[in-house]
C-alpha cells in the first residue's frame, strides 16, 4: 500500500527552485519511496526522525508515520548542508 505524500512549505519551496528535469526525477524516487519508505538510510543526531534519500547532488530529507501510512517531506538540500531548520 502507498503512503499518502505529504509536502511541508518548505520542500515546495525547495522544490521550485530545482530545474524541471530534476523535479521530474524527484517525482518519480518521491513516488517509489511511497511504496515502502521505511528501507531508507535513517539519520542521527538533531536529524533524528528524519530519513534522507539521494538524487544525484540532492538530498531529500523525510520522515513517515507507519500507522498513518503518512510520508512527510521535509526539505531538500542542495550539496552537503545538514542543518536543521
């Protein structure tokens, strides 16, 4: 069963600034993460919580909930900035 995706205003944000070839391949790795997100690298200390997933120099981070078959987007990061915000 696929997760309900969820956006924060911050990954819209994010989002828009990326070209259309990469929000094309981000639509498509965003949909397969849906299926089963819980396979994802998850990650430690202030990103506790969060997972990350890979597109080329991107870096999506989100987080999910299994009862709610929810997945939350949170942010993209452009390079090698962890922070949380």
């Amino acid at each position: 069963m696929n997760y309900k995706i969820l956006p924060t205003a911050e990954f819209s944000k994010d989002f828009r600034k990326v070209d259309k070839h990469f929000q094309n391949k981000i639509k498509d790795k965003i949909e397969e993460v849906a299926q089963n997100p819980v396979r994802y690298k998850h990650l430690h200390y202030e990103l506790s919580g969060s997972c990350r997933l890979w597109i080329n120099k991107l870096r999506i981070i989100f987080s999910y909930d299994t009862n709610k078959k929810e997945l939350y987007l949170e942010k993209i990061i452009f390079g090698h900035k962890y922070k949380k915000s």
